[in-house]
C-alpha cells in the first residue's frame, strides 16, 4: 500500500515540476490552454454536447489566446 501511494504522489508530482522553467508566452499558453480546456467543456456539459470535443475545442483556443496575448503584450 505504502508504494502505491509513494508511486502516486510521484507521478502527481512530476509534471509541475517540469513547468518550473517556463517563460512568460510558455505560461500565458498554458494558462490559456487550461482556462479553456475547462469553459470548454463546462460548456459541453451544459449543453448536452460531448465534453471531451469541448475540452479539446477549448484547450485549442485558449493555447491560441494566450500565445496571442503575450506577442501582443511585448
């Protein structure tokens, strides 16, 4: 039990440390991916639509605005 749990924490932990290097047009697309990932598919959900096409239509956009905002922002 206690390795799987170990095992767990590790896997969890492993892709937030691989964002710790990131510069500022990394971290706007990432933020817009992840903003827009979840309106995507909240929105999906509400709607009746397929929440994974939502998510995916949405993680598109929101990596777009926020790579768009940051040249914009420079």
């Amino acid at each position: 039990m206690k390795k799987t749990i170990l095992t767990a924490v590790c896997v969890l932990a492993l892709p937030l440390a691989a964002c710790s290097g990131m510069n500022t047009t990394e971290q706007r697309t990432l933020s817009g991916a992840a903003i827009g990932t979840g309106v995507g598919a909240g929105v999906a959900a509400v709607t009746g639509g397929c929440v994974g096409c939502g998510a995916a239509i949405g993680a598109a956009a929101g990596a777009a605005s926020g790579y768009i905002y940051d040249n914009m922002n420079k």
